[in-house]
C-alpha cells in the first residue's frame, strides 16, 4: 500500500535512522542491497547522503544510470533485508533470491520493494570527488511514497510487522520502540 | 558511566541512526545542539558524517577548532534534547540552560555530555567545498566511549531510561526498540 508524500516532507521517512534498501537499475540489469549508512542532507528541495561501497553492484548500476531508490523495510521482511546483506547481485537477480516483489517508482527506473513502508525516489548529485574518496552520494529526492497505515505525515507505528528497523551488527536488528512525547 | 570503546567497533554507536548531540568548543565558548542527520561513513579508521547549517553558533565553533563530539543521548534525559533543539548557544550557555553537565574528552576540547550512553570524539576532514555548498562535515572518530550498561561491543537495552532516541518531528521522539533476531 503506497500513497504520495509530499516532497517538503519527504526527510521524514528518513530522519529516524531506520536502515533501507538502496534499488537501481541501468538497462536490463536491476539490484537491491541494504545500507544503514544512509541521512537526509537537506528539507527542500530534499535531499539525502548515502555511503554505497565501490565494490558493489549496486554502485555500478548507480553510476551508470544516476538513480536509486532509499526504499525502508519493515519487520514484516526483516529476514528478506538480512539475506539482501548476504548476497551479492552478480550471482543472480538477487530480487527472486530473496522474494522480493517490486513495483514502478513514478520518476526513475529503479523498482520500488513492496513489503517497505516508505520509499524515496532519488538522483544522484554530480559529486565526483565524494564519490571516489569517500564512496558517499549526494542525491535530491524527486518523488517520495509512504504506506498509510504507518505515515500521514507523521509516523503512526500500531502493528508491529509494519515497525521501521534499525540494523546493528551481527544479524540483529532494534525495531522502532514506542513513542516518547516529552515537554519541551 | 562511560568506559572506551575500541575504535573498530566505534561506526555501531551510530549505526542504528540515533538522535546525535554534537558538542563544541573554543577557546573559552561551547556549546551543544541536537543533530539527526549523522551517520558513519566508514569502518576503519571511523568516519562519520554530519550536518551542521551555516546559521549555528556550533557551526562557527567547529569551524574554528576543527573538533566536535558526537554525544548519543537515552531517554532519561529526552527533555533536555528537546531543550536544546529549541534554543540558540548565542543567548547564552546552553548547557547550564538546559541542565545538562559534562566532563572532559579524551582527545578533544569539546565537552562530553552527562546522561548519553556513547560519545564520538572527531575531528573534521578538511573538505571546504562539502561544508560551504552542503552544510555536510566529514570527520574522523578519534576516540569513544560509551556506557557500559548498554554497550559491551554490541548494545542491549534493558532500562527504558537508557534507550537511545530516534527523532522524528514535533517534538516526538521514538525509542528504540525491541531487539528483532532474524533467521538469514
């Protein structure tokens, strides 16, 4: 389930440290892989940072097309983000590997995971040097989703298979806790 | 309660995206602000990244030193977050406002905050055009600490007082939660 965010909002869906899966596409080939290294950079227009590893697939297909997608799990795919971490997408379409569907983004042709709660849509800054020295990637969102039944402009988390994560190390993850309203 | 933590192991204090407050000082001012938009950038040695708008009066004491430290606060002191979110170092000492006392750093001179539970000592990366076009300072993680209660190289909550925080927007933070172990 997905409806637009507006873009002036769309740092929300990440301004909680949850950890994402990164899509991209170029041409036929398509990849997913997970990345808690991940920030909003600024409100309006937004913008994010992530850290993609020069090693990866993933890297390549951001390169060679410009996009990606911060797409954000929720506990109900957990154990699909910890095999997304294990594989690598040169050894086949890692998406069928790890049972995950997809669906089209609105403005890049990176597929959008279902089973995520929000999803960023993303192209990339020309920030050659970032990149090289330091494998970080400055992009402005373009088109940003949130799952209703968990983002109205807030985040509203009842049920726990639709909780955001936040990875650790070791194969663990912390769920988003309760909220905590304190008086300022 | 603050004991060292091996710098290798340092990027998990913030890898699951907790509410930051960076600390600064020179000369004979300080100050502190609450951050979301931190995140490691690398393993080995530490980096992380932050942002810190050209309007703040820690910017300018950053700038000036070439140090920060990034303080992850619980919940036991989430009023005080707040506080310091809704206040500005130019009106005066804001540790002393919001209540909040310090003790010294190893390798810094910007004071570390009492009632976190991990502390990032850094010092920045010299990337001018980054801080000028993007508000966004790399940094090397010098040293860290991190309360041995919650912390022993991997973190388990157990005291609600002692969650870290996850900020969302309005004055709401989220805690973080329970701990999800998944079948890879």
């Amino acid at each position: 389930m997905h409806r637009s965010v507006e873009l002036e909002k769309a740092y929300r869906l990440l301004n909680h440290g949850p950890v994402t899966l990164v899509t991209s596409a170029h041409g036929t080939a398509r990849n997913v892989m997970a990345a808690s290294w991940a920030m909003p950079l600024d409100f309006d227009p937004p913008k994010v940072a992530v850290v993609i590893d020069k090693t990866t697939w993933t890297r390549a297909l951001i390169e060679a097309s410009g996009e990606f997608a911060l797409n954000i799990p929720a506990r109900q795919i957990a154990a699909a983000v910890l095999e997304v971490g294990n594989r690598s997408g040169r050894d086949g379409d890692k998406f069928a590997a790890c049972q995950l569907t997809t669906f089209a983004a609105e403005k890049i042709a990176a597929p959008l995971v279902e089973g995520c709660v929000a999803w960023l849509e993303c192209k990339i800054i020309d920030e050659v040097h970032q990149q090289q020295s330091y494998d970080l990637f400055l992009a402005e969102v373009v088109a940003a989703h949130a799952d209703p039944r968990v983002f109205d402009g807030h985040w509203h988390f009842a049920d726990d298979a639709l909780r955001t994560l936040h990875y650790v190390a070791g194969g663990a993850f912390f769920q988003t806790g309760a909220e905590c309203v304190v008086q300022g």
